[in-house]
C-alpha cells in the first residue's frame, strides 16, 4: 500500500489545516502553516501523489499557506478546497485502477482513505461505492467506475480519467 496511507496522511493535513485557520492558530512551528508544510512534504515526498502536482496544486499550497499565516480563512478554504479535489481524484483513480485490475483490497483501501470526505459529499453514493467494493468474488468494475464517477462530479472532480482499464 504505497500510495495509501500517504493519501491518508495528506487528507489529515488538509483538513487540521482548514480546521486551525478557522480557530486562528497561525503558529508557524504547529499551527496552520506548519499544516501547510506538512502538506508540501507528503504530497511531494510521495511519489505516486508527486506526480498530482500541477501548477494549478502548487499555487494552491502556496496560497494557502500564505493565507493561513495572514488568518484569511476564506482564501485558505479555496486553496483547501483545491488541494482536497485533487487528493479525491488521485484516490478515486486509485479506485478505478485497482477494480480493473480486480485488486479489491487495494480499492477498497482507498476508498477508506477518502470514505468520510466523500460521505459528507454524498452519505449513500458513498455507500453505494463501498458495498460494490465490499463484496466476495469478481468486482463489477463498469459500476465500480460509474459509481466513482458519480462521486467524483458530486465532489467536483474531474472525472473523465475513471474509464475503466482493459
């Protein structure tokens, strides 16, 4: 599980950073900034997620970062929201991927990676997702990607790299 637990650990980062902006701890050592930080290292020291990082993410980090330190919760949200859809699209591709290829665990490991993201996005095509990844014996991989999908334009992701592999 390479790229698991990294997707996790950027999710975490994401998120305690929106959190400690929102509650105005800007302390560089342990507040949002450092959250910040600790987002470029995993996202760049990692290198199945390194390989997410566009422009478009690396300004986002930036500006996030650079939000946090001045407490604009509001810009610090958007860098937040950015970051959060491509850490999604990097672990529904995963999803997708590891169906094609009948690799249940591996799936199914980052679906939980992301499970209570999605669930605030949509509680039952969350669900929906899991219970397709959840059973024994051959995945239906065509509704494990329309099942992604769906989530992935729920979420506001792009979602036309989810075709299925032959």
């Amino acid at each position: 599980m390479t790229i698991e637990l990294p997707l996790v650990r950027a999710l975490v980062a994401v998120e305690a950073g929106e959190r400690l902006t929102e509650a105005g701890d800007l302390d560089p050592w342990f507040g949002a900034p450092h959250e910040w930080d600790r987002l470029w290292a995993i996202l760049y020291g990692t290198p199945a997620l390194s390989g997410a990082m566009s422009e478009e993410l690396l300004a986002a980090v930036h500006s996030g970062a650079t939000a946090s330190m001045q407490g604009d919760t509001a810009a610090a949200r958007d860098a937040h929201d950015l970051v959060r859809r491509v850490v999604l699209r990097v672990a529904l591709q995963g999803i997708t991927t590891s169906s094609a290829r009948s690799d249940a665990g591996r799936a199914a490991a980052y679906l939980r990676g992301v499970e209570p993201l999605l669930a605030r996005v949509d509680p039952r095509a969350t669900d929906a997702l899991a219970s397709l990844l959840a059973v024994e014996g051959p995945l239906d991989t065509l509704a494990i990607s329309e099942a992604a999908t769906q989530l992935a334009g729920l979420a506001g992701v792009e979602g036309s790299f989810l075709a299925v592999e032959s």
